[in-house]
C-alpha cells in the first residue's frame, strides 16, 4: 500500500459520501418545494372551501349577477360584477397614473439622472415599496380624500380615484425599478447609433429605448398591476366601500379584496355566504395569478433575448 | 510595444507636425476638415496632443496606429460623440466647411447629421430593415411615406444592400448576416445625406469576403462623402485611403498621402510600424 492511499484510509467519513450527497440534495429539494407546495395548498384550500357555496349559488349568477347583497331578509344575492368592475376601476385608474409617470421617472434614473443623483434617488423610490400599506390607506382618509373633495366637490374624498392615486403609489416602485433595469440593459451601442445619426436625447429614449425595453417594461407593469389588484387595505379604507354598482370614479367602490376584508370577520361559520367568500378569494387568486404568469412569460422572453 | 524606452520618448516629443505632409498636396480650396491645435482630455489624461491636420473634400483618410492611441477618440471628435462621456474637455479648433464645431451657437443635432458615423461593431436597432434605415429621416421630422421609401431605396443601393435583401425589407434587421448587419448601419448613415463619413474600424469584425464589400463600398462613397477611417489593417489603410495619418501616444506623428507613408515614411517611426516592426 502506498503511502498515499494509507493517509486516505485512516479517515473514514462517518456517512457514505454518497449518501451524505442524497441528503444534501433531498434537504434543498424540500426547501424549494416548499413555496410551490404551499402555492398548490391554498389553491387546493381556496377551491375546496369554494365549492359547498355553489350548492345553493348558480355559478352563472355569481359571475354575472349585479348585486351583492348576502344578508338579505327577502332573497340572498350574490353577484360579483360590482366587485370585479370596482377592482378594475381602480387598477386600470391606478396604472393610468402609475405607468407614465413609472416609465418616466425610470427614464429619467437610466438617461438623465447624474449617477449622484440616481445613487440616492433609486433607494428612495424602493423604499416606498416597504411603507406598509394602512399607512398609505391612512394618507387616502386624511389627504388624498380631502383634496379630491375640494376639486370634485363632492361630499367626501372616499371613491374609485382616492383609491386609484393610493394604488399608484404602491405599484410605482415596482414599475420604476423592473422598468430602470430594463432601460438600463439595453445596449449602449443603441443609443450611440441613434446619437450619431442626429437624434435628440429624448428622440433616443423615446424611440430606440424604450422600444427596446419594451418587454422589461410591459413585466414592470404586470407586475405592478398585480400589486394593484392584491392590494386590500389601502383601497379598504380610501374608497367608500359601498356594496353597489360603482356609477362614476367619483362615487365609492368596493373591490373583491375589501369585500372579502370587511365581511369574513362578521359572517357565519360554514354558511353559504362564508363560503362564498372564499369564491371571491379564489376568484382573485385565479387574477393575480394569471397576471403574474403573463408578466413572468414576457419577462422571461426579454431575459432571453437580451442574452 | 518598444516605444516606451527612454530615447523613443524623446524622439517622439521632438516630432512635431509638418506643414509639406499636407501643404503641397491639398490645395485650399477644397478642404473640407481642419483641425488646429486639437487637444483632447479625459479628465486628467492627455488623450490627443496638439494635432494638426487638413482633410479634403471627397477624400478618404485612413487613421492608423496602436491601440491605445486615440484614433478612434479623434474620429469622436469630429461628430462630438465624445460629449457623452463624462469628465472630457477639448482644446484648440476643429472647423467642418469653415465653422466650428465646438461653437457655442452650433447645435450638435446639426452637426451630427452632416457627419455621419459607423460603428466597429454593427449596431442596428432592433426593429425591420427598412425602419433601420428610414429611422435617421422620421427623427429629422420627414413624413412623406414616399419619400422615405425612395431614399430608403437609394441608401440601400448605395451600400451594396438593395439587390440581397429588396425582398425583405421587413425582417428584423438582426435576420441578416454580420456583414450585411455593417453595410445597413453605412446605409443608415447615408439615408440622412451626411457630407463627411465617419468609419470606427468598420470591417474588424467581418470576414474577407466582408471586408472585400466593405472597402469595395468606401471607394464608389468618396465620389460623394469625404471619408474619415480608422483602422488596425494596416492592408485596409492602404488599399482603401488616398491619405494616412499615423498616430501613436495621442500624437499625430505623420500625416501624408498613402504610399508615400507606406513606401517612404518621414520618420523612421512610422515605417516600424506600417512595416510591422512593432505595434
């Protein structure tokens, strides 16, 4: 025996390296297991707690139906297009708001900004993106509310835009950062080519820029959107909440979130409407989910291209 | 590089620019480029030093030297791309047709419009080819739709494009090959009627085949742009330039027509180089 392979033996590992390997391997593949299977439980909760509501429910009527109204004393009603008009009320307002002015101040942090002034200027914008979201819906009552009724005249500020402007500030961060990186990753030899050929600083960002960020940019907003429609406390507070058909912008709204908010603390225990309850809740899943598969394939596709 | 001895220094300093390189061969009246005094720096380096040089209309002029030694920075200078860069400053005149273009009044839109440039590595936008092309004019606010199909047309024939790919003009441009990739961005340059063509070592990443079509285009270009080339082939310089400067550690070290660089160079530093000795 060669010195060598005497010095290999004296220590023996006290598990097979083999399956010392497995187990290494098995305890990673759990941990990433984990999200995915928590994401199939509540899906699995979400449908299995739906399903007793349709026993009583016509499933037509629920998605098409035009008043919610569950504790009534003559016949209950529950339809969710009040709900799902007022959530896209709110989220095509707030990204209204949220999309030129996201895709603006991220042109400006790629393009414009002097690198001081982005290195103090991104953070910030990130960190509005911790503020907790009852503050926010705190700042809808006291602020936005307020002003909105000096303009609009109207009694109070609760309604679809307070909750719109709210929703926007939430959603900008996420839009201004995915969309700065987008910007940030196209090619410099774009831009120099643009330049070269006699075109305008803004000329470049507007047309060779953000078009070829464009798909970056599309996932920042998919995925501010979906942020939009989640959103719950905020819009609780800021838009009146009335269980009705929303008229206007101006009048208050109730979205599928808030509804599910105010009502699951009150209801009965396994009745019909607390199971109906968890139909809004999977309704909104099914949203957010296909929002945030829709943002993932495009994101995914610009990665992709950009390589 | 062997240049860094003592003596070379020495010699380098001691070179400055001669009036015979260009004064004898260009007559005034046609000259379309002078830099005077030109000083360039990046912050605190000293990137060009104190060139001067005389261009003539509707000639080409091939910038040759080592890497590192501020020919593509001095082809920069010329349509102010450098400005995009940070911590620069300029010292001394460059005039195009007389004016300056470092003049306070001068709008570098302007400037850049009549100074077109190519890229080292192709650059088109990531949209059809024809939407390449037709970019530079929609930018200078040109509508016409049929007008910009015809100058579109004739930018393409003038770059040996038009007959390869006539067909498909609304295929991304990436669809076509490295070297038709480079002949569409010298197509893009010249849909904006640019009088000076500026050209950052625009064959080095094109196979000989390429590179033929490249130099082929740049010789029928001169009867219309005055052309300003940088290259690393040293073979380019001399088959495609009617003049050539040399530049080595930012200095303009000799400036002459082509073969008189090349067959029997001023100064012994220049014949090293174009004959491969160092560099």
């Amino acid at each position: 025996m060669t010195v060598v392979a005497a010095q290999y033996n004296r220590r023996r590992p006290w598990i097979n390296p083999k399956i010392k390997e497995k187990l290494i391997h098995g305890f990673f593949f759990a941990n990433g297991m984990i999200s995915v299977l928590a994401l199939l439980g509540i899906f699995a909760l979400l449908t299995m707690t739906s399903i007793p509501a349709f026993r009583e429910i016509n499933i037509g009527s629920f998605l098409t139906g035009f008043e919610w109204n569950p504790t009534s004393y003559v016949k209950e009603q529950y339809g969710i297009v009040p709900m799902l008009v007022s959530t896209l009320m709110v989220t095509v307002g707030a990204l209204l708001i949220a999309i030129p002015l996201g895709i603006g101040t991220a042109a400006y942090l790629s393009d414009v900004a002097s690198p001081k002034v982005r290195e103090i200027a991104k953070p910030i914008v990130e960190i509005l993106a911790g503020i907790p979201s009852v503050v926010i819906g705190f700042l809808g009552i006291v602020l936005v509310g307020p002003i909105l009724s000096k303009i609009f005249h109207t009694h109070n500020g609760l309604n679809a835009i307070n909750g719109s402007v709210l929703l926007a500030v939430m959603a900008l961060p996420t839009i201004i950062s995915i969309s700065e990186d987008a910007l940030k990753n196209v090619p410099s030899s774009y831009e120099q080519a643009s330049l070269a050929l006699g075109a305008s600083k803004w000329q470049t960002i507007a047309r060779v820029k953000i078009p070829a960020a464009l798909s970056g940019i599309i996932a920042a907003c998919m995925l501010g959107m979906g942020r939009a429609v989640g959103e719950t406390m905020t819009v609780l507070m800021a838009t009146g909440c009335a269980p009705a058909m929303p008229k206007s912008m101006l009048g208050p709204v109730r979205t599928l979130t808030s509804s599910i908010a105010i009502e699951l603390g009150e209801v009965a225990y396994n009745t019909t409407h607390y199971y109906a309850l968890f139909a809004l809740g999977l309704v909104l899943f099914l949203i957010t989910f296909f929002i945030n598969m829709i943002s993932d394939i495009i994101l995914h596709k610009y990665e992709k291209v950009n390589r | 590089m062997t240049i860094a001895t003592e003596k070379n220094k020495v010699q380098l300093k001691s070179i400055g620019f001669s009036d015979r390189a260009y004064g004898r061969s260009v007559e005034e009246n046609k000259i379309k480029i002078v830099v005077e005094d030109f000083n360039f720096f990046y912050g605190k380096t000293h990137a060009l030093k104190n060139i001067n040089m005389k261009i003539r209309s509707n000639a080409v002029v091939g910038i040759i030297g080592p890497s590192g030694c501020g020919k593509s920075t001095f082809l920069r200078c010329f349509n102010r791309m450098n400005d995009t860069i940070n911590n620069i400053r300029y010292q001394g005149d460059i005039s195009v047709d007389g004016n300056n273009i470092f003049d306070k009044d001068l709008d570098v839109v302007d400037l850049r419009r009549n100074v077109g440039m190519v890229f080292q590595k192709s650059n088109p936008f990531p949209k059809s080819i024809f939407e390449n092309v037709a970019y530079g004019l929609k930018i200078n606010g040109i509508n016409d739709k049929d007008f910009i199909q015809e100058r579109v047309e004739k930018s393409l024939k003038d770059a040996a494009l038009w007959s390869e790919i006539k067909d498909r003009l609304n295929e991304s441009a990436f669809s076509l090959s490295g070297g038709q990739q480079q002949r569409l961005c010298i197509a893009r340059a010249l849909a904006v009627e640019p009088e000076i063509l500026l050209l950052d070592e625009p064959a080095s990443a094109l196979d000989p085949i390429a590179t033929g079509k490249i130099e082929e285009l740049i010789h029928e270009l001169k009867k219309k742009y005055t052309i300003v080339i940088v290259t690393h082939n040293m073979q380019q310089a001399a088959r495609v330039s009617d003049y050539t400067a040399f530049f080595m550690l930012g200095e303009l070290v000799e400036y002459d027509f082509t073969n008189k660089i090349f067959t029997n160079p001023l100064k012994k530093i220049t014949e090293d180089y174009v004959t491969g000795r160092f560099g």
